[in-house]
C-alpha cells in the first residue's frame, strides 16, 4: 500500500467558534474598566483618595470581580477551543 491510499478518521469533538469584532471590543473594555474600577477601589481603601462615589465599598469591589468575568466571557476567552 501507498501512503496516498491511507485514509484517516478524524473525530470531530466540536465546532470552533469565535465571537464577532463588536462582542470581543465590548468584552475587553468592560473587563479593562472592571479592573480599574477594582484597582482605583483598592486605593482608596488605603488613602484619602475618593474617586469613586461614595467611597470605598465591598459593592465596587464585587461588582468590578462580576464585571470583569462577564467582560472576559463576552471578549471570547472562557469559549471552548475544541
């Protein structure tokens, strides 16, 4: 037998999918703007700082952790590679 006349099976376990251009720009920026908000919190936790307002609170904290993770689903990046 030749080598031409091999023939392999592949096994097709899922469909590559990427997200469109204006789902990853949405995505990164939300994630980008979650992290900052995460940052400019926790430094405002710790000096007189007061951008944020109303201060320093647990709810910009959680929120920016929600944010980004939404962020980072919406830019593509949880998606199955398979």
């Amino acid at each position: 037998m030749s080598g031409n006349n091999v023939k392999y099976n592949k096994l097709k376990v899922g469909k590559l999918h990427t997200r469109s251009v204006p789902n990853r720009i949405f995505g990164w920026s939300l994630f980008w703007l979650a992290a900052v908000v995460v940052v400019v919190n926790w430094i405002e936790e710790f000096s007189n700082l007061e951008v944020l307002p109303g201060g320093h609170s647990v709810l910009y904290l959680a929120g920016g952790m929600v944010a980004a993770a939404i962020g980072l689903w919406r830019a593509g990046v949880m998606d199955s590679k398979s």
